[in-house]
C-alpha cells in the first residue's frame, strides 16, 4: 500500500511539471520580448532620424 501512494505522489509530481515548467519557459520569454521590444523600438526612431 505504501507504494501505490509513493507512485501516486510520483505521478502527481511530473504532472505537475509538465505544467509548470513550460509556464515558467513562457513567462521568461514574454519579460525578454518585453525588455529587448523597447530597445527595439528606440533603436527604430534612431534609424527613422537618421534616413
């Protein structure tokens, strides 16, 4: 019996890490996108002046 509820709390683990670990991946690559956008956006002005 005490197997079946360590391979339970196994199971509900990596469940749970499929879920969460993608999450995290998104959520740092939608801060990077915003970051690096605003110096996208200013580096785009400077050419716009320069042209």
């Amino acid at each position: 019996m005490k197997i079946v509820k360590i391979l339970m709390v196994l199971v509900l683990v990596t469940i749970a890490a499929l879920f969460i670990i993608p999450l995290i991946v998104l959520a740092g690559l939608f801060l990077w996108l915003k970051l690096t956008e605003e110096g996208d956006e200013e580096s785009l002005e400077l050419d716009q002046e320069n042209v």
